[in-house]
C-alpha cells in the first residue's frame, strides 16, 4: 500500500495537543471504513488521504517541496526511491504494508522530515483490537496518550493530542479518564474511598485526602473510607505523653493526657518570666533560674529586662559623655544609643597597640601607622616560635622544634608539644575531672573532643520565700520573692514558710501615713485602716461620652465603619466582653476584625471629638475604658491619643502612643495628662494605623466611658 503522509511532527503536534484535546478526528477513523484528511501549514503543501477500500487499506499521498525524489531532506529518518510523481515529493522512509500489521496496530515513522502513518487492520474492516502504536522518533511526548488508550498516560497528565486523534477512540478515553470541566466529570471514575475527594483543576482531575488530626497524642487519628468521617480511637492505656503543666508528667488514660507525677528534678522549664535563664524543675514546680544578662556592654543605652519581652536596651537620654573606644576621636558623646566623638586633626600622633607598626597618627578619624623597621623585636603570642621580629607590619617568629614541651592552656590536653609552630596536645580521657572555671557548674569533667564542662548547679535553701538563683561569683544565693506583695501602699507585706507554700501576712500602716492611690484627680492621699484615699478632689468634670446606643454622637469617624466595613463606628460590635457601660462602645474594627476588603492592605482610621474648652491654668485630663486585640509591637497596629488646637490642620499638641503589649484582650482605665492648653479650645483624636496587612485578624480597638476634666 502507499504510504501515508503527515505534514506535522509528532512533537509539533504535542504542542497543539491541549488545544484540541475535546476535538473529535475529522471523520471515520483510519481502519474503520471511512476517510479522514490532514493539511500541513509549515513549508510545502502535505495532503493525506484515506480510504477504506476492501480487505486492505490503499492511501495516496502527495507532497509539494523543492527536493529532488529520493533525495534526503533535514529530518529524515532514510532517503528512500519513491514512485515519481509531478511534484518530487522528496522521498520517504518505508513502512510495513497495511496486511502485514495486525488487527489495529499503527506504525508511525519519519520520511523525509514527514510524519509517515500506516494503519492496517489485518485484512478486516472494522479495525477492531487494542490499537498499539509504535515510533521511530523515540517514545511518545511527554503527556500524550498515545499508547494509553484505555488508560491514563504513562508519561503524566495526558491530552488530546493529534497521535491520539489518529488511533480513533483515544480522544473518547481522555475526556472520561483524564480531562474534565467540572467536579462531577472526575467523581465518575471516583472509587468507594470517602475519604478522597475529586475535584477539577485547570482541565484535570486532582485527588485529595482528607486530613483527620485532634492534636492529641491518645488518640489515633483515621479517615473512614466507608463513611468520609474521621475515627479517633483512644491510645494504650498508659501510653507516655507531654501534658502542659512544667514540670509534671503524664499517660494517656481513656483518649486524654492526665498527670501522672513529676519531672525529674534538673530538667529544663520555663518559670513564664523572660528575664530569667535556665529555669530548672524541682519537686514539680519550675524553679527560676539566673536573672538573663542585659547588659549589652554599650554605656549608651538603658539596659532593662521586661518579664514578658525579655531584654531591653533603649538609648540614653540626652547626650552623656562616654568613649568610643577610637584613640582619634574626642569630645564622644551618646547619640541615639551610639557613642559618636570628633575626629582629631589628621597626624595627631596615636597608638594603634601593633608593634610592628610605626610611628602611628590619625587620618580621619582612625590611628594608623607605617611598618616597622623589618626585624624590630617583637611578640606573636605563641609558645611555639622564638626570634620574633617584625616583617612588612606582622609580627612572626621562627617554629622551635616539634616536640618541644609547651601549655595550650587547655585543661583537658595532656603531652602538650609543638607541631609546626603550634602548641598542641592530645585529649584528655573522657571524663577526666577538671575546672570549667564556672561556680554555677559543678561535676566539672573533660569530654571527648578536649573541652571542660559541668552540670548546672541547682540552688535550693528549701524557703518559698525566697527564689534561688546562682550568681557567677559568689555562687548560690537567696534573694527574698515578691511573691507576697499585694500592690497596696498602706501594708506592710511578709512571707513565712508554710506548710504548703509561702504564708504570706498583710499588715496595715499607721492611719495617716502619706501613699498615692493612683487617682490624678486627688490630693493628699493617705492611709486608713489599710486603705489609701483622699476626700480632696483636684479635678472638674468639663465633659464625657459613654458611647450610648441610638444616641447622637458629635464624635467625626473616618472612615465611618459599619459591619463588614472597616472603620471606626459607635455600635455593639460584640467581639470584647460587655462594655463598661452598655450597651455599644466606639470602635475600630468591622464587626469581627480589622482586615481590609481584600485582607492585603494597611488599614487607618480616625475618631475626632468635638471641641473641648480648657480653662485658663489648668491641665486636661483625658480618661477612658480601652480594650485592644492586636499585634503586640510598637512598630505595627499603632494605637496613639492626640490633642490639637488648631482642628488638627498642624502639629498636634500632644500626643501618646499606647503600649500593645498592656493588657491584651482586657479592659484598662488609661489615664492622660495634657499641659500647656489651658485657655484654650482643643480637640481629642483616637488614631489607628496598622502600617501593614499582615496579622490583622485581632478584634480591633474598642474605647468606652471617655471622661475630660480639668485639673
């Protein structure tokens, strides 16, 4: 039979393939007893032709080039003679004839840079049988169903492509097992397992399981395939796990976690305090450890430690003097948590502290000096070089001989002896006592690789009263705990052993005694009965909002917020606990929390009070109820109070950023003091601004019960 002739290569083909992936073959498939065409866009004019004919196929073909017949063009497989025709087709390579392939089987080849297909059906003319395909390109492309209809492709996620279109029913198989337009086209071929769920993505179907997981550690955690549900079944009786209290053990008992005991006394913990370090478990409780070194060894700044954030170097106020260490500098000052100096003027004689470098001046600001006359005396600091002298601005010295006696300085190294210049010994035996230099250690012992270490030393004088700690030169020491103070000014607090813990007694002071009972607005203070108070008011009500429901505001929102809008609004939003006045407060959130419309963006707001007349002399003072769920940063979710004389068109006057890690998620009377407005009109603003659209998923800021009065 003649061969049949593609225009396109297969891997061009492929590239179409997604494209037509839907498309049916354009008529009766190849061995079925119909005819099909295909026409080549690329140079030259292909044209196939088939037909069914009888018990074997016969196809013509035609090709339109410039090479001459028999000739070899870029691609082909083989030159091969073929029958002459008026146009020089250019030579093909040969394939089997259509009787000599089985029921179904389809040889594909490349011919003179042509795609060469030949169908046969073993003589019959229904081409039924499983259709193989073979290449003599190399294996299908990537993707491709040739060869896998009836399945899904071998090589990946299959398509439609031209290959497959030839074979006939491939493109039927693609569009039930591998492509899709819907979930429900891949819920078809869907198994039993409800556990899998099927859905479709980008034209094909993808498979998920479903994730079963109550995070606990007694429980087994499964999908049931019967019913899609998720099965917890309780873990062995008695099965270890981790229960949340520090310093406690636990088992697993019916599914739960339960305390069991005790952790062993030395075991690390965390007493929830910052400022301490290396916390220690003892007799069940987490004992605190040493108090964390602030010190960051710069005069310039306020070392500190905040029990919840840990350390806290802030720069200095003013601008104290200190010394930056630079020999060129003069004049050095603290500036912003830096000590900055004057530089001298250039040539200033200096010293450098190297040897081999003379003699030393300043230029801008750093002491530098030329090399030293080569063999000037000097030390290099190894016990294994003698003759040490001075050679292009380095100091270095000739090796002694190897095996000369010497000391590392390392405790655990026995047989010290120079090597090339180096002083260098063996390891002492693993467990070798030693000295780690450290009085809070003890059990000093070498280990493997030569290094001297020992074991926390646990400090415990047996007192509740009392919080045990190891200072890095005296040792172990006590220092009496505040775990008795009650925070009133007007006793007198002390701790006794007792049989379960600290006895703590409060007594109060004599009545009369001076205290401040925290009220800006009394004069006075003083202690009765153990109580702190003042009959004297220093403060005139000027005026108050509690942000009632339905009442008019004379309060400026922008933007004005509502629910699902972010924004500041006066409205029962419910995500705090109950207001401190009911039933509604103002607020800066939308209903649940502070996100913008599309989650991504910074968020701001402002809620601006009306005008407010101070007397003449007096200060303001500004109080109200405020509850926030933010980050807890001062560089994010800024929550800041100002006061304007001027509607806000300049400066504000004042103006106080308030502390986010204050009680989170709490209500808390802020208190502020505003001077130098007295005489004047001003006006109160609450401003948020988020800075970004990350983590905006708190509930916002919440104020209630504002109060201004004069003082």
């Amino acid at each position: 039979m003649k061969q049949l002739n593609f225009g396109l290569s297969v891997a061009a083909l492929a590239l179409a393939g997604l494209a037509a992936c839907t498309a049916s073959p354009s008529g009766p498939a190849i061995g079925g007893g119909g005819g099909s065409t295909t026409t080549d866009t690329a140079a030259g004019t292909d044209t196939q032709t088939s037909a069914e004919v009888g018990p074997a196929d016969t196809a013509t073909a035609a090709t339109a080039d410039t090479a001459a017949d028999g000739a070899a063009t870029p691609g082909d497989a083989k030159a091969g003679a073929d029958t002459p025709d008026a146009t020089s087709d250019g030579g093909t390579g040969e394939l089997p004839s259509d009787a000599a392939l089985k029921d179904g089987e389809t040889s594909v080849g490349d011919g003179g840079g042509k795609d060469q297909v030949s169908v046969g059906d073993g003589g019959k003319t229904d081409g039924g049988g499983t259709t193989d395909v073979k290449t003599d390109g190399g294996p299908p492309p990537a993707g491709s169903c040739a060869g896998a209809c009836g399945g899904k492709s071998k090589n990946g996620p299959c398509y439609c492509d031209t290959v497959c279109k030839s074979l006939g029913d491939c493109c039927a198989d693609f569009s039930q097992l591998c492509g899709c337009s819907t979930d429900a086209d891949c819920n078809k071929t869907a198994g039993a397992d409800k556990c899998v769920t099927h859905t479709c993505e980008e034209g094909l179907c993808q498979t998920s399981t479903k994730s079963c997981n109550d995070n606990s550690e007694c429980t087994d955690d499964k999908c049931n395939p019967a019913t899609g549900n998720c099965d917890f079944i309780n873990a062995a009786e008695g099965k270890v796990c981790d229960v949340p209290a520090e310093c406690k053990v636990g088992a697993c008992s019916k599914g739960a976690c339960k305390v069991t005991g005790n952790d062993k006394d030395g075991a690390p913990c965390s007493d929830g305090d910052d400022c301490t370090v290396k916390d220690t478990c003892l007799a069940g409780t987490c004992k605190a450890g040493p108090p964390e070194d602030c010190d960051d060894g710069d005069l310039c700044t306020l070392d500190s430690c905040d029990p919840s954030n840990g350390c806290e170097n802030n720069p200095v106020p003013g601008t104290p003097p200190c010394d930056d260490g630079e020999p060129c500098t003069k004049d050095d000052k603290c500036d912003g948590g830096s000590c900055k100096g004057t530089d001298l003027p250039d040539g200033t004689p200096c010293e450098d502290g190297d040897i081999c470098t003379a003699p030393d001046a300043c230029d801008s600001g750093t002491c530098t000096g030329k090399d030293a006359p080569k063999g000037t005396p000097c030390d290099d600091g190894e016990s294994c070089t003698m003759n040490d002298a001075c050679d292009g601005g380095s100091c270095s010295g000739t090796d002694l001989p190897d095996g000369t006696p010497c000391d590392d300085g390392t405790v655990c190294t026995t047989g010290d002896a120079c090597d090339l210049g180096y002083c260098d010994g063996k390891n002492a035996a693993k467990g070798t006592p030693c000295d780690d230099g450290d009085v809070c250690t003890t059990g000093d012992a070498c280990l493997t690789f030569g290094t001297c270490e020992g074991t926390d030393k646990i400090c415990d004088d047996k007192n509740p009263c009392t919080q045990d700690q190891c200072d890095k030169v005296a040792g172990c020491k006590a220092v009496p705990t505040p775990v008795c103070e009650d925070g009133n000014p007007c006793t007198a607090d002390s701790c006794s052993p007792g049989a379960k813990g600290p006895d703590c007694k409060h007594t109060p002071i004599a009545d009369g005694s001076k205290c401040d009972d925290g009220n800006l607005c009394t004069a006075n203070d003083a202690c009765k009965a153990g109580t702190c108070g003042s009959t004297t008011n220093a403060c005139t009500p000027i005026s108050s909002d509690k942000f009632d429901c339905g009442k008019a505001s004379t309060w400026v929102m922008l933007p004005a917020g509502s629910t699902g809008t972010t924004g500041w609004a006066i409205d029962g939003t419910p995500n705090p606990p109950a207001p401190i006045s009911p039933a509604c407060t103002l607020n800066f959130n939308n209903g649940k929390d502070f996100k913008s419309a599309s989650g991504s963006e910074a968020v701001t707001g402002t809620a601006t009070s009306a005008a407010i007349a101070v007397p003449a002399g007096a200060k303001l003072l500004i109080k109200f109820w405020s509850y926030h769920g933010v980050e807890v940063s001062s560089n994010y979710d800024q929550r800041t109070v100002e006061v304007s004389i001027d509607n806000f068109a300049g400066k504000p006057v004042f103006s106080q950023q308030l502390d986010n890690g204050k009680k989170v998620k709490a209500w808390d009377l802020v208190t502020l003091v505003v001077d130098g407005v007295g005489g004047k009109s001003v006006k109160v603003r609450f401003s948020f601004d988020s800075k970004d659209g990350n983590v905006n998923d708190g509930v916002g800021w919440f104020i209630d019960d504002v109060q201004f009065e004069q003082m």
